[in-house]
C-alpha cells in the first residue's frame, strides 16, 4: 500500500514550533521523541502517527486538523514576537519589585529612541 502524506505538513509544523519560539529539541522533549524525529518530520515529507500527531497538536496549542493543513490556521506569532513573548512571560515570574525595575527600563529606553 502506498503511503500517503498531506502536502506541506512539514512546513506547518516546523512553522507552528518557530511561533511557539520552541527548538525541535524542546518539542521533542514535551511529546517524548528525539530531536532527531522532529527534524524528520519537519523535513522528509513524512505524518507521524496518530498518538504522536495528537500530542503535537496538545502542546503546540492548534487542532490536528490545522497540523494536517485540513483546516485554516489561526494567525499564528512570528518566531521573533514568540521569543518576546517568552521574555516577557519570564518576568512576569519575577518579584513585583523587579517587574517594576524592566518595565522602568524599557519605558526609559523606549523614551531616549522616541518611541511611543
């Protein structure tokens, strides 16, 4: 029986990981494969199966069906708001004194560049 793969699903997945400002490492480690297979699948063409495909769609946070191209895609982060969006969710870890302390920074840097 031949094989038979949805076009571009290597695409969408290596593009859902970058907005979710994740390596193939990090993906690997949250679905329990390689980096090696994230690659593969990233690259060769090829689906993974079912369990794997439902649990990339759990923690890439879109439907199978928007994994397989099946469905329309909500308008996903580009990997550099992705990676902001990291830092900022880091220093909404950080103690309220230090949270003041960045938000004081970036207000008077974004003042000296006349940014609004």
């Amino acid at each position: 029986m031949k094989e038979r793969t949805l076009e571009g699903f290597g695409e969408r997945l290596a593009a859902f990981r970058q907005s979710r400002a994740m390596t193939q490492t990090q993906l690997g480690d949250a679905v329990g494969v390689s980096q090696r297979v994230i690659a593969y699948y990233e690259t060769n063409g090829a689906q993974p199966p079912g369990a794997l495909l439902a649990e990339l769609a759990r923690v890439l946070e879109v439907s199978a069906d928007e994994l397989l191209g099946l469905k329309p895609t909500k308008q996903t982060m580009s990997p550099k708001k992705a990676r902001l969006r990291k830092r900022l969710e880091k220093i909404e870890q950080l103690p309220p004194s230090d949270q003041r302390a960045v938000l004081k920074f970036v207000d008077s840097l974004c003042n000296s560049r006349g940014v609004s």
